[in-house]
C-alpha cells in the first residue's frame, strides 16, 4: 500500500463520520447561507474540531466565498480542504538536524508510546540514520522490556538500566554511547505519570539539564504521543503537558480506529502545536510523517 493510500485507509472511520456527513449535509442545500454555515460548524464541533475551531474554519470559509463569488454550495468541500491544509500546515518537519540529534518522547501509558518509539526508530533507520534508544522510563520493567524487544525489531541500539533506576542517568549514558558509535539521532522513552505531573517536572528536567549539558548544540525534539481515540480529551493531556515540560509536536496515534481524527485540528489551531507524526496502523511501517496537505486530501475525499 502507497504512502498516501495508507493515509487514506487511516482515516477511513474520521472521514465516513465527518467528511461523509458534511457531504450530505451540502447536498440538501441548493444556496450558500447562514443556516448552511450553522450546519457545517455543528459537524465540525461533532468531529471532535472544538468549537473555536470550527467557527474559525466556517469565519474563513465565509470570507473565502465571499472573496471568490461562490454560489454552489459544492464548492464548499474544495474551501474546505484548502482551509484544513493550511491551518495544519508548518512545524510538521521532525529537526534532526545535529548528529548526534536527540528526541524525549513523552505520553501517558496505553497512549502507544514505546510502540511508537519502535517505529519511529525503524523509520528512521530505513533512512540510513544509526539510532540510539534510552529506556528511561524506568518506572515499569515492562517499558524497558517492551523497547527491548523494538530495539530488535528495527536494528537498533538500546541503553537501559533496572527498573527503579535513575532516568536522567539512562539518558546519560545514551548521549555517551552515542557519541562515541557516531549516532545520528537519540530516542529517549519517559516516563508519564501525569497524575503525579510536579515529579513528571522534576524528572523530565533534570533530563534536560543532562542534555543541555552533554549536548549543547544538538538539535532537540520533546514529542508527545497523543492517542486519537480519547478525541477532546487528548487535546486536554496535550495542554496538561505543554504547561509541565514544553513540547515541540505531537505523534497522534491510533488515528485508524477511531472517527475523532478531527482533533488533530483542535490540538494544531487550539494548542499551537504542530503535529509531526501520525500513526494509521498496527504494522512497523504504519507511522507517517505528517503532511498537511494529505491530511486534508485523505479527510474530504469521497467517501466509500
């Protein structure tokens, strides 16, 4: 399956319950008006966009018809896609610019965190880059166990310690491996326990402190794995940890089992935060990098 179709596919249950919603809604409209605009900004609100979204994306629609003399409420579909991809776009560009680059992928459990690690990881790899992992989520044995058996999967280095262990020490000990096989890229797994977000703090800084100290110049990513299917409640962790680590994109996993695909809009718009990553499947190769413009093409096309 190509890049785009497996995008496509992804999003199947977000598009059939949004796009093939708003598809229907146009067509009992035979002009462009208030009440149709009232619709479209319901739909969006129920497609998990948020609600200041949505009346920023129907404001832009408005201004759009308005602006080009539209008449047809077809035409609404094509503005719509347009406004999506530029309101997603910018950011999406992982920075691993630095060799070696380092990235701390942060997230609840059951969010798909190390699995996500693990893919990101292989993705890299495929791409020539040698990867490095940092089991630093030291509070579960299973996590150190888990990115274990990815490191396997996607011929990866992996530096880990006992569960318990102190997890700045982990990534420490990554940045000095690192540097000394010449690695391109870091991957640091952490741990997150948001309901105990002042220890969170205290860990992921002095993480960063490590870091800022061992790598000074290296090009830093602090990404947040978000999982598609808790919709508004994701944009929500999204804030919680924005506010307690500072985060420069979003992996939404999950994305094709769920109809809230919307959110990714919500959290973009809402949070100003771009997303980098998005995962469509349960295979290795099933992390995409995030582009704006498919997003949006895979979102409105007509549904099955």
């Amino acid at each position: 399956m190509g890049f785009f179709s497996k995008i496509k596919e992804g999003l199947k249950k977000t598009r059939n319950a949004v796009a093939g919603q708003i598809d229907s809604m146009l067509k009992s409209f035979t002009k462009i008006d208030d009440e149709l605009f009232e619709e479209l900004e319901e739909l969006l609100v129920m497609g998990d966009v948020g609600v200041h979204t949505a009346e920023k994306i129907c404001d832009e629609l408005k201004n759009r018809v308005k602006k080009e003399g539209i008449k047809d409420p077809d035409e609404i579909n094509r503005l719509l896609e347009e406004t999506v991809s530029e309101m997603l776009s910018g950011g999406e560009e992982l920075d691993i610019s630095t060799s070696p680059s380092i990235i701390l992928v942060i997230g609840v459990n059951g969010v798909g965190k190390t699995t996500t690690i693990g893919k990101l990881a292989n993705n890299l790899s495929k791409q020539g880059k040698k990867v490095v992992l940092a089991a630093a989520d030291t509070f579960r044995a299973a996590a150190i166990e888990q990115l274990d058996i990815w490191a396997k999967r996607s011929a990866c280095e992996i530096i880990k310690q006992n569960e318990g262990s102190d997890p700045a020490a982990v990534v420490f000990d990554a940045i000095s491996a690192a540097k000394a096989r010449n690695a391109d890229v870091i991957i640091c797994d952490t741990a997150g326990r948001l309901h105990n977000k002042k220890h969170l703090m205290d860990e992921l800084a002095k993480i960063n402190r490590v870091i800022d100290r061992e790598l000074p110049d290296a090009a830093k990513e602090k990404l947040l794995v978000l999982d598609a299917t808790t919709g508004q409640n994701a944009v929500n962790q999204a804030e919680q940890f924005r506010q307690a680590t500072g985060i420069t994109g979003i992996v939404l996993t999950k994305l094709d089992g769920t109809a809230k695909g919307g959110v990714v809009l919500a959290i973009k718009d809402g949070l100003g935060i771009p997303v980098k990553y998005i995962g469509v499947g349960e295979q290795i190769d099933d992390l995409q990098p995030f582009n704006s413009e498919d997003f949006a093409k895979a979102l409105f096309a007509k549904t099955e």
